[in-house]
C-alpha cells in the first residue's frame, strides 16, 4: 500500500521546513484517506498526520 507509506513518511518528516502550499496539499491528501479509505490502518495514520499538519498550519497561521 503505497499510501500507507505516504504518510510514514510525512510522520517522520519535519514540517518545519516544509512550505506552506505543500503542507495544504498534504491537509487536503490526509483528509481525504481519513473520510473515504475503507482500511482502518491507513485512515489512523492519515489521522495521526492530518493533526501534525493542522498544529504546523496553526503555528503559521494559516486558516484551513
């Protein structure tokens, strides 16, 4: 499953140092798997990401 190993890897990246476009993409991308996958195991990682991106998106205040 490539899009479990998407978001490992956004889980163990620093999104300090990742722009603000792509931390949007990645919002949209993790909201996305967490409302529609049917498998479990991808939507808690997706969910674990989704909150890391929503605290590094409200520390730049940026609204989403």
């Amino acid at each position: 499953m490539a899009e479990i190993d998407e978001f490992r890897s956004v889980a163990q990246a620093t999104l300090r140092g990742t722009d603000s476009n792509s931390l949007l993409r990645l919002y949209d991308r993790a909201r996305e798997v967490v409302s529609k996958s049917p498998v479990q195991q991808l939507r808690a990682k997706a969910g674990k990401t989704l909150e890391r991106i929503l605290a590094e998106l409200r520390r730049r205040s940026i609204p989403v």
